[in-house]
C-alpha cells in the first residue's frame, strides 16, 4: 500500500467518520494486495512503431494499409463518421455505439496518394495516411484540420496490454473542449487531464477542437485509464510562423482505435449523436426544480414540501437520499423512518411532486437480505483473480459489487427497481459509481466484459454507463408508458442514451459555482445535453448572495436540484426574506419556461445539439466567442449571463452577431460585440434573440408563444414541440407596421396558440 492510497482511505477520519476512515484504510491494503497477486508485473517493455507501408487493401468504405509491424482500418460511416483502427481494431465491439457499427458510405474509396500514402475521400472529409503512418484529417477542399503522428507502442515481453501513444498537431487557432463533465473550461487550457472516472466524475475520451477552417469532433474508443494532454498553438509565435496547437493522448491499455467528425459543431454532434445513441428523453416533470436532501423521516418530507407550497415555490420532485435506506441495503426502506412511503409518494404525486430514490450499487454483506441471496444466486457480483467475490468498502459497510458489464447481471439488477416503482417512486439517481477501484474494487477485479473477460482497468469507466442502462433497460421493460428517470453521477461515451448527469461535489464557494457552467456545457459537448449541478454545492457555509447566484443560474440549466444535507437548511426560506423573493422569482420563471425546455429536450433527442450550448455555437469562427466562457446559449433562442462573483450587480456580456434584447427591460443590443448589462440581485441577465418563437406557460397553465420583434427588414422563426412530440414550425416579419407570425406547419396564416410580441420598444443600442 503506498502513500497515496493511505491519504485517500483516510479522508473521512478528519471529518467525524474514523470507524468508516479505518475500514476505508483495510479496504485499501486489501486492494493493494489483491492488486499483487492479480496484476502480473510489466517487466521490460517492447517499443513499436508502425513501420513503413507494405500495401493496402480497399474495402467498402475504406480499406486496410498495411505497415511492416501493424495495419490501419480506415471505414467511412454513411453520415461522414471516419473510424481509424490500429492492429486490427475494427468498431466492434464498443460499449459506446449504439446498436453496432454504423453502415458504411460504400462511395468512400481508398486510392494510393503521393510519396507512397494512401488516401480516402468520402463527401465530408479526406482521411490522408503517409507511408510511415501519419494521418491527416482535411476538409473536402483540403484544409488539414488535425494531423495525427504514427502511434507508439510498448509491449510487456511477458505477455499482458500493450500501453500506447498517440500524438497530433491542430490549427494554432483550434481550441479544445469536451473531454467530459470538467470544471476548468468550457474552453480547455493548456495541460494534462486524466481519463478515470474519480475526482473527475465523468472523463471522456472526447474531444471537440474548433477552429476557424471548421470543427472537428476525435474520440479514442478505450476505456482505460489514460490522460490526454493539451498545449494550444498560437499565430505568429515565432519570425511569423505560426506553433500549432498540440495533443497527446496516453493510454494504459486498450485498442487505438478512434472515430473523427468533420463539420460544423451542430452537425458534428449531429453525427455523434447518430453513432452513440440519441438521448433519452426525460419526463416533463424532471425538467422542473427538483429538491434532494437526507430526510429524516416522513414528517420532515411531508414538512419540507409544505414550506414550498406555503411559499409559493414551484416544486417538482423530491429525491430521498441514501439515508432511507435500511442499514445502508439498497432496494430496502427503514420502516422505523418511513413506514408508509407508498402513501407518501401517492400524496406527493396528488401534489404534482415526484419521489426519486437514491440507488447506490454497493450491496451489503447480509446473509439473509433479499438484494445479496438473489445477486449470490445469479453470480452476479465481481470476482477477485482467485474467483471468489470481491468485497469492498460501501457507504454503510462492507459490500460486494454487480458486475454490470454481464448481461445476466444487468437483468437481475434492472429487475431490482421493481420494489422501488411499487414504493412509489418515479425516478432513480445513482450515486459514487465514479469510486469503484479507488475505493473500492482494485484493479486486478474481474469482470465479464460481455463475455470477452478483462478486469477493472479496462471495466472501472463503464461502470456508471452498464449500471444505467440496467435500470433504463429494467424500468422500460417493467413501466413501458413511462418514460424512465436515471440520473447518474458519473458514465461514459452513450451514457446519455440511458438518461442525464448530476455532477455531484463541483466544491464550494464561487470558483465552484463558475464552475458548474462550465461542467455543464462540457458534458453537452460530448452529447449529455440533461445535466446539472447541485445548488450550494455539497455543504459548508453558504453565503445568501452564492446560494442567490447558484440558484438564479440552476434555474437555467437542464437539471435544476437543489440539495442539502440532513439538519442543515438550504431550503430558500432559511436565507431570509430578500433571498426568499428573488428565489420565487427564479422558480416561477422556470415554471414559466417549462415548454421550452421540452422543445430542447425534445430537438436535443432528434437533433443531438445541447440545450446548453457555448456563444460560439453558430459561429464558430468568432474567435471572441470562442474564449468566452460565462455565459451559454439556451437554445436557439435565449443567452444566459449568470452572476459568477462577489457583489457583481452589472456586467459584460459578450454577444454574437445579431439583435438581443434584455427580457427583463426589452432594451435592445446590437451584436457581435460587448455590451454591459444590468445584474441587480433579483435576476441574472437573460437575453432573447430578435425573431426567436419562445413557448411559455401561460397564466392558465397552456402553451403561449412569446415573440421577440425581428429587426427591421429581416426575419425569424422557431420550433415548437409540445410534450406529445409534434414539431410546430413559425416564421415571424414584419408587414408594415406590425409583426406577423405565421405556423408552417399546417400553412394557416395565424398561429392557432395565444401570441405575445416583446421587443417593440425602439431601435438597438450598444456599449
């Protein structure tokens, strides 16, 4: 046991938590020895290049190019999705597409190229590949848009997962983001990020570079542990010459194999969206505020959503957290707490308040409970090297671990919830996947890797994402007409075919609440558009002004929670009157707004875009917007500007082309450009687009359209989608003196829903 596992079983013990600190402390030397004997030693190494081309083969789509010490798979999905496969890794099979390899474009041929290269030209992309196996990436009018230098391996000469490396060069203008749910971007600086799901809940293996000639989207299809390190170019570094920008991506094991999209950012996640599964689609009622908290029993549930009618405060859901369970067992409920939790749920739901569950995927060593015997009698759970079961560290004590990589095990644990429906609940987050291998399984764990066998170095990342689709998968199976509720707290690439991301502890202060933009929009970028972090961040002292700022911003994202700790207040009525107001403010606001976050949630399922999405989206070219990283586009249709520091009551605003007006005062600005808007402590600035169609909840409950004029002489429009999924399309001018908005739908000259236009009050100015 080295010193670093020591620091990190001992966290606890500072906090009140020494009995748990020194089972975490025995957890961890039993890992580490385990680790010993299961994990055979690296040894010497073998360095490997691929060597100098020898011939190629073209197939449909592509072809193979064979080097003197290994081969490239080139194939070109129809969509323009370039697969590149070293060693013979082909796209299957992958945790990360859904429903298989994509059809291959048969029009993409691979031809010999100059210097004794080989090329493939598809409609979207050139995919260059030189003798010596560099691969460029060009635009079809020849713009190398990434260029990847021949890859490196190093063997173990006693047998076991070659580790490899993979270096490519960018424009000096790209920039990079995605790389999963991380808290310093959107925009990634310079600098190494791990690829392990941990301290960084959800590290992907993606990333999007954009840059002035297009976007291009490169995700490494591995699981393993790994980092990628990034350094950005910069024009004319040196005597005018540009240094372009840089990435290395380190692996510990794992195929090299990759896929690369070519386009403009909505077609890139477009295309991402069509090869890893479309996301779900939430219920209506998840996209409203939910609140979570670790209730103490019945009477304070019943008490804590009261005080939110009593207040006026719009409430959703109630999510109960682990502390509900009995002993720590998950699908169990404490009878002394909550002894009628179905009638409790029944009340909530007669209220419109959801109950969600907190399901956490440690199971307690109990001869006798139900979740053990039954996951014992499937072979359900992870085995060590020496075949017996692996037993860890869980919230409650020591635990075993499914093996959500096996298929049978996905069964039995998706048929689990059924206790949970007949509880009440209508929806499951899923808590500390992310902790599995530190602590609590060690790496040398088995697993069944749908049959192909591996173990937790290759299974740790795809935990999360085999768990979700086990409940997603179970409760569709069990509830066919309800859309399922699965929030997770870590996952992968296709982790959003299952349902959303909660980032779980960003940390405390302002930093944290900067940094929950920029986890959000990270996430959106690597096709996870429903995502949130929790208000007020994990606990600690709470300023009013941050839980103001943190909730005025949560009211803007997909997933909006609120959460605190047992007997600690973080309801809004306990930061005093003003906060209390401004708070009904925003929940109202959002209640107001609820039809267009379904429109997004709805278009984000067909489309794939974010619903939070960086300025630059439509204009990916502006480099301004590219570094503008406090603010987000809601939609089409709305930019949100949140209050990220102490005592700001105005601020700038960085916009993209076109008209914007301030939806609290409907003063008009003129972008591109900055202008300064006013943030007082009741509201954050939010500003629509000129033209945009915004669906709103109306004072009686249905569906309004608010109209933002268009300026004069030009047009606009938008997209509307009710919950029942059909699209309503208007086009708003101006005829004469007055703004006209009409359905294209069903070609009637007036829209047949109630219209408010805003935005009539005079000519655009700027700062």
């Amino acid at each position: 046991m080295n010193g670093r596992d020591l620091v990190r079983s001992w966290g606890g013990v500072g906090a009140g938590r020494a009995a748990r600190g020194m089972r975490a402390v025995r957890a961890a030397w039993h890992r580490r020895r385990s680790d010993a004997v299961g994990l055979p030693p690296r040894g010497a190494e073998r360095a490997r290049v691929p060597g100098e081309a020898r011939e190629a083969e073209p197939e449909p789509g592509g072809g193979v190019i064979r080097f003197a010490r290994s081969e490239l798979r080139i194939v070109v999905a129809v969509g323009g999705a370039v697969f590149l496969g070293w060693d013979g890794a082909g796209p299957e099979p992958s945790y990360a597409l859904a429903g298989g390899a994509p059809e291959v474009d048969p029009r993409a041929l691979l031809e010999p190229d100059k210097d004794g290269g080989w090329q493939v030209v598809a409609e979207r992309v050139t995919v260059a590949v030189s003798r010596l196996g560099a691969v460029e990436i060009r635009t079809p009018g020849g713009l190398v848009l990434r260029r990847e230098l021949p890859p490196r391996w190093w063997e173990p000469l006693g047998g076991g997962a070659a580790r490899w490396t993979q270096r490519a060069e960018v424009a000096a203008d790209a920039r990079f983001f995605g790389l999963g749910g991380r808290t310093s971007g959107p925009r990634l600086p310079g600098g190494a990020y791990r690829l392990w799901n941990g301290a960084v809940p959800v590290a992907m293996p993606v990333q999007l570079v954009v840059a002035d000639a297009s976007a291009h989207l490169v995700f490494h299809d591995t699981p393993w542990d790994g980092t990628v390190v990034l350094w950005e170019g910069e024009e004319g570094a040196g005597s005018g010459h540009d240094r372009a920008g840089r990435c290395e991506i380190r692996m510990t094991g794992g195929p090299l194999r990759a896929w690369v999209i070519v386009g403009t950012p909505a077609r890139v996640l477009g295309a991402w969206a069509s090869l890893t599964g479309a996301p779900a689609l939430p219920p209506a009622w998840a996209l409203g505020h939910q609140h979570a908290r670790d209730f103490a029993d019945e009477q304070e549930v019943r008490a804590i959503v009261a005080g939110y009618q009593e207040r006026d405060l719009p409430l959703d859901a109630v999510h109960l957290d682990a502390g509900h369970h009995d002993g720590g067992r998950p699908f169990s409920v404490d009878q002394d707490r909550f002894p009628k939790l179905p009638v409790l749920a029944e009340e909530l739901r007669r209220d419109g308040v959801r109950l969600v569950s907190a399901v956490d995927a440690a199971v307690r060593v109990v001869p006798g409970d139900a979740v053990y015997e039954g996951g014992s009698a499937v072979d359900a759970f992870v085995r060590d090297a020496s075949g017996r079961p692996v037993r860890g560290e869980g919230r409650a004590g020591e635990a075993v671990f499914p093996d959500f990589t096996h298929a049978r095990a996905r069964a039995w644990w998706g048929g689990l919830y059924e206790e949970r429906l007949e509880q009440g609940f209508a929806g499951f987050w899923h808590g500390a996947q992310e902790a599995f291998g530190e602590p609590p399984l060690p790496r040398s764990a088995r697993h069944a890797l749908e049959g192909a066998g591996g173990d937790h170095r290759e299974a740790h990342n795809l935990d999360a994402l085999c768990m979700a689709r086990a409940a997603y998968e179970g409760l569709r199976e069990m509830a066919p007409e309800e859309r399922p509720f699965v929030l997770s707290r870590s996952g992968w690439a296709g982790t959003q075919r299952y349902g959303g991301i909660w980032s779980g502890d960003v940390g405390t202060g302002w930093p944290a609440l900067r940094a929950s933009v920029s986890l959000v929009l990270g996430l959106g970028l690597c096709g996870v558009p429903y995502a949130g972090t929790d208000v007020g961040g994990p606990g600690g002292d709470l300023s009013p002004e941050l839980y103001l700022r943190w909730f005025q911003l949560g009211a803007y994202l997909p997933l909006f929670r609120t959460r605190t700790g047992a007997r600690a207040g973080r309801e809004p009525w306990e930061f005093g009157a003003e906060v209390l107001g401004h708070a009904r403010v925003a929940l109202l606001e959002r209640r107001r707004l609820l039809p267009y976050f379904v429109t997004l949630a709805h278009l984000a399922r067909w489309t794939g875009a974010p619903v939070v999405r960086p300025v630059w989206w439509g204009a990916p070219e502006d480099r301004a917007l590219r570094d503008c990283e406090d603010a987000f586009l809601l939609g089409d249709s709305l930019l949100v500007a949140p209050v990220l520091d102490l005592g700001t009551e105005r601020r700038a605003v960085r916009l993209p082309r076109g008209r914007w007006y301030d939806t609290a005062t409907e003063r008009a600005y003129e972008g591109p450009g900055q202008v300064l808007v006013e943030a007082p402590r009741g509201r954050i600035p939010v500003l629509a687009r000129a033209g945009a169609v915004v669906p709103v909840r109306g004072a009686d409950g249905t569906l309004e359209l608010e109209v933002w004029a268009p300026a004069q002489g030009r047009a606009g429009g938008g997209l509307v989608v009710p919950d029942t999924g059909e699209i309503e399309r208007y086009v708003t001018r101006w005829d004469g003196t007055r703004v006209v908005v009409v359905r294209e739908t069903d070609g009637g000259p007036e829209p047949s829903r109630p219209v408010r236009v805003r935005g009539l009050g005079g000519a655009a100015t700027g700062q």
